[in-house]
C-alpha cells in the first residue's frame, strides 16, 4: 500500500513537471522576431513594349520573391512607333534625342523599402529606352544596388551598362544580365552571385 502511494505521488508529480513544462512553452509571448514575416527588400522593375521583358521579369521575380512594378509609358507604344526601319517613327526620334524623357504613366513605386531593384528593357538601338532614363530620375535610388536586365534581338547589355553608369556615376549599377535564351539554373546561378 505504501508502495503504490509512493508510485502515485512520482507519477502525480511528473505529470505536473510535464503540464508545468508545456505551460511554459505556450505563455512564451516574446516570439523571436525572425518569425514575423519580412517585407521582401527586392523589387522587379521593368518596361516592355512587346511582352518578351515582361516574361523575364516575372521569372527573376518568381526566383527572389520580389515585387513586380511595371513602368508604363503615359502615352503606349504603337507598332507604328516602334519601327525601327522609319527614322521619322516616335522610338527612332526619342532613342536620337540624348534629352528625351519619355513620360511615365500611372504611380511610381515607393523605394523605401527595397536594398535591390531589378530594371528590366528591352534593347532599342543597342541601349536602353529613353523611359529608363525617366524611371531612374524621377525615383531615389541612392544607396540601393540596382541590377539591369535586357531582353534582345541579338544585342549585348554592354553598351547600356556602359551609359547607365556614365550617365548615373553616383548609382550602384551592378553588372547586369542579358536574359536572352538564360535557362532557370543560368539565372539561378547569376541571382545567387548577388547575395
Ligand atoms: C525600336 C526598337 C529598336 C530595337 N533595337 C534593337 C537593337 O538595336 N538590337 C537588338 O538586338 N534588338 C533590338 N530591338 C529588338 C528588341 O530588343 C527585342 O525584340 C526585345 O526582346 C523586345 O522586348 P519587349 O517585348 O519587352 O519590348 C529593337 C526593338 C525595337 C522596337
């Protein structure tokens, strides 16, 4: 009869360690913070007049997780304004105008929050779009490491990294990626040398 007392106040007493210990796990209310969602620190921002650069740019936001922001021009491109093969066309007179300004339609992003932001183009006369130029004037980018990317008939992102970082020389212009025929591990491995 002792025995089985004593046996009862062991078990009794590991039972209440037990609850005692579970208790303690669920009041914990100082969560650490790692748990709270983060606010993604990336942003895709891109201009297409045709489609093929918004497709790269949804790849290289599904891969990081970032925001997509489409800049869109205040006046859309016609297929009329992008022959190339007319000089008097409206992409062919703003690509030889250094000043050119193409207006942007709609809200610009808020930057704050992100440290990197993907531009994305497609290549006009071996360059950027005048409406980068637009883009990256009229947003603030100080401080953030920004990543080009092109989509291309052929043409090198060379000459477009060239004048983005002569004509931005205070910007962080990383190298940038030319996403023409880039295969998801291609890409994989370029995302991953940005880290
Ligand atoms: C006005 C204009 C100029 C272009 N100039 C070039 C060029 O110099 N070199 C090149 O490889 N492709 C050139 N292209 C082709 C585009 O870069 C290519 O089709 C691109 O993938 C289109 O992207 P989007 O569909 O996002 O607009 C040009 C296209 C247009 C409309």
């Amino acid at each position: 009869m002792r025995l089985n007392m004593k046996i009862k106040s062991i078990l009794m007493a590991s039972l209440m360690a037990a609850v005692g210990l579970s208790a303690c796990g669920s009041n914990n209310k100082e969560k650490p913070a790692t748990e709270e969602p983060q606010p993604t620190k990336t942003i895709v921002c891109y201009f297409s007049a045709t489609g093929t650069t918004a497709d790269a740019a949804k790849r290289i936001a599904e891969q990081t997780g970032a925001t997509l922001y489409e800049i869109t021009p205040e006046v859309a491109y016609t297929d009329e304004d992008l022959d190339w093969t007319n000089d008097q066309s409206r992409s062919s007179l703003e690509m030889k105008d250094p000043e050119a300004r193409t207006a942007i339609g709609g809200e610009l992003p808020d930057l704050t929050q992100y440290e990197t932001v993907f531009i994305g183009y497609p290549n006009w006369w071996n360059t950027h779009p005048t409406i980068i130029n637009t883009f990256i004037e009229s947003t603030n980018l100080d401080g953030k490491t920004i990543v080009p990317f092109m989509t291309s008939g052929g043409s090198s992102i060379d000459n477009s990294m060239k004048q983005l970082r002569e004509t931005y020389p205070s910007l962080n212009i990383h190298d940038g990626i030319l996403m023409n025929h880039v295969s998801d591990s291609e890409l994989e491995t370029f995302l991953t040398s940005l880290d």
